[in-house]
C-alpha cells in the first residue's frame, strides 16, 4: 500500500513537471502576432525596417524614436498608422534590448523593404494557432495495422452490406 502512494505520488509530480513545460514552451508561440512571419517558435523582438520600429512580442509593444526618445506604445505611432503589418517585412532579433542596438540594426537591414513574407494568419501549420488539433483514430480494419493495407478481395472499393 505505501509503495503505491509512492509510486502515483512520483507520476503526478512527473506529470505537472510536464504540464509546466508544455505550458512555457506554448506560452510564446501564443503571444506572436498574426502578422509575424512564419517559421519562429521563440521571437523577443521584431525589427520592421522600413519604419524603423521594434515590436516586443512579450510585452506586446511597439518600440520607436520619437523626439530622440524611445517610445514603447500598444500601437504604432500615428505617422504610421497605415502601415501594413500584414505586408511589411519583419526581422526577428532575439537580443536582449534589441532597440539599443538600432543603429546597428538600421544598417544590417536597411535593403529588407517589400516583398510579402507569409505570416502566421496565413500559416496552417497547427502549432502556430491557439486552437487544439483533434488526431480521429480509425477503428475497425484488418487488424494488422497499415502493414497489410490493400491485401484484401476488395482492394480498397468498400464494404458490402
């Protein structure tokens, strides 16, 4: 008896270390915009060269120059406020402060203007979207698995009934 309450008190905590990790690596794919480019499980900033503004995907701001001063606003300043995020190119930089480093930055990519980069609203790979994936086990068959698929008298044309 007291081996069991070992044994089920050792697989729930190895089962709530594993929530916690699934959790933490799901938390960040969460948080990017749908207008970030596909191809990232882990972004700290976005550089959108051709405004010259930093997107902080953790805290979900824009960080941008304006009178010689950074700003960190929920929105785009107003000079920009028809910018297409959708269609805008966007370079992830995974450096603390990447902001400090702007002139840096400018200069690396300052030829990343236009052509579209397909986005996460565009994407349909799973892992990019809040919602569960449902895997439908198929039940019934030959009882072989995929192994024998197809060696059977009908060839795949159905059952009669």
């Amino acid at each position: 008896m007291n081996l069991k309450n070992v044994l089920l008190a050792f697989i729930l905590l190895f089962g709530i270390k594993c929530a916690e990790a699934q959790v933490s690596v799901n938390v960040n794919i969460g948080t990017q915009p749908l207008w970030g480019p596909v191809g990232y499980q882990h972004v700290d900033y976005y550089y959108l060269p051709e405004i010259e503004t930093y997107y902080y995907v953790p805290k979900r701001q824009f960080i941008y120059i304006n009178g010689g001063n950074w700003v960190f606003s929920s929105s785009l300043p107003y000079r920009h406020r028809h910018y297409n995020l959708y269609g805008g190119h966007k370079v992830v930089i995974n450096q603390p402060y990447a902001y400090k480093h702007h002139k840096h930055y400018k200069v690396k990519y300052a030829q990343f203007h236009g052509p579209y980069q397909p986005v996460l609203r565009d994407h349909r790979h799973a892992s990019y979207h809040r919602q569960p994936v449902y895997v439908k086990q198929h039940k019934g068959g030959n009882g072989h698995g995929n192994k024998h698929h197809g060696h059977h008298k009908h060839k795949g044309k159905g059952h009669k009934h």
